[in-house]
C-alpha cells in the first residue's frame, strides 16, 4: 500500500521535474518547485513508514518549512531584484 | 474488528490520496495555461497531501509519530495554498494574465 503511494508520489516528483524543465514562462517553474517540494515532503513521510523509520516524519517536517520559504524568497527575488532591503514603490507594477 | 477497520480506512486514504496527487501531477503537465496548472498544483496541495497524511495517521495509531504527522499535516494545510497565492500573486502583478481576464477598462469599452 505504501509502495503504491511511492511509485505513484515517484511518478509525480517527475511529472514536477517536467514541467520545471518545460514551462514557458518562469511562474511555471515556480509552481513547479513548489509542487516538488510538496511530492518530496510525502515522499519522505511515505519512505519513513515503508522502511518503519519513524525519524523520517522530521526530515520531511523540516523540508516543507524549507520548501515554503524558498518559493516565496524566489519570488520576492524576481519581483523585487533584491532579497534584502525593498523598495516602497515595486518596479514590476502594472 | 475495530482495527481491521482503521487497517481498511487508512488504505482507502492513503490509495485516494495517491491517485489525487496523481491527478493532479498530470494536470500540472497537461494543462495549458499557468493559471490552469495553478489550481492542478493546489489540487495536489489540499486534496492529495491531507488524504495521504490521514492515511498515515491512522496507519501510525495513537503515537507520538501521529503527533509529527499531524504537526506536517497542519502546516502543509496552512502553507501549501499561501505558496499557490504568493506564485498568483506575483505572476499577476508581472502582467500574466488570463486568456478570460477582463480588465475593468476593457469591461466599459465592451459595454
């Protein structure tokens, strides 16, 4: 059963990949990231029940935390152009 | 009995959720617009993810590793559409648009 769900989050963690690689504009390689980290988050959870290691469930914890804030300091990076101090008024307005 | 049904009840979530976040992986692939693959991304964020962590839960049974899960779970609840809307946010505010959007300018000129 959690091998099911494996192969299944294994064939999506590719699907992400894909579309990281494809996608046109650089909005989709953003959604494309974070539906990755999504996938790697269960997919550790997944892992940690099938080989009974409970300590897995902290990795993918700390994962989604990670995995959160890196998809938001992308996107502040390319709205803003900077990580650090930001402008009052963003450039990229319309 | 009793804990053939949990048994019964966790493979049913875990299964669904499998095939949810399977959907909505080929959704993130298939479909053509950005905004389109945004609501495939949240369908794997909310639907996929809490049924697979119920699953879970309910596989692990009162302990302290069901306390981690649902530490993940509620977090991924809580972050999962944040990320969505922060990525809607800033391709909106980049002009990506819609095929469908209708700005309110537009709205008048047709009207």
């Amino acid at each position: 059963m959690f091998a099911i769900a494996a192969i299944a989050l294994l064939i999506a963690m590719f699907l992400g990949l894909a579309r990281l690689f494809k996608g046109p504009t650089l909005y989709d390689r953003a959604l494309a990231v974070n539906a990755f980290g999504t996938f790697t988050v269960l997919f550790i959870g997944v892992m940690g029940f099938l080989n009974q290691r409970p300590d897995f469930l902290d990795i993918s914890l700390l994962y989604a935390l990670i995995n959160f804030a890196g998809t938001i300091a992308i996107l502040k990076f390319f709205r803003y152009r900077a990580l650090g101090d930001v402008p009052q008024k963003p450039e990229g307005d319309q | 009995m009793q804990a053939m049904i949990i048994e019964a009840l966790s493979w049913i979530f875990i299964i669904s959720g499998a095939i949810f976040l399977l959907i909505g992986a080929i959704g993130i692939i298939r479909f053509p617009d950005f905004w389109s693959r945004l609501h495939a991304l949240s369908v794997c964020d909310s639907a996929g993810m809490i049924l697979l962590v119920l699953g879970m839960m309910l596989q692990a049974g009162l302990s302290f590793i069901t306390i981690k899960l649902a530490i993940i779970g509620v977090f991924l609840f809580i972050t999962g559409p944040t990320a969505t809307h922060a990525v809607a946010n800033a391709a909106f505010m980049s002009g990506n648009r819609p095929k469908s959007y209708k700005d309110d300018k537009q709205e008048e000129e047709n009207a």
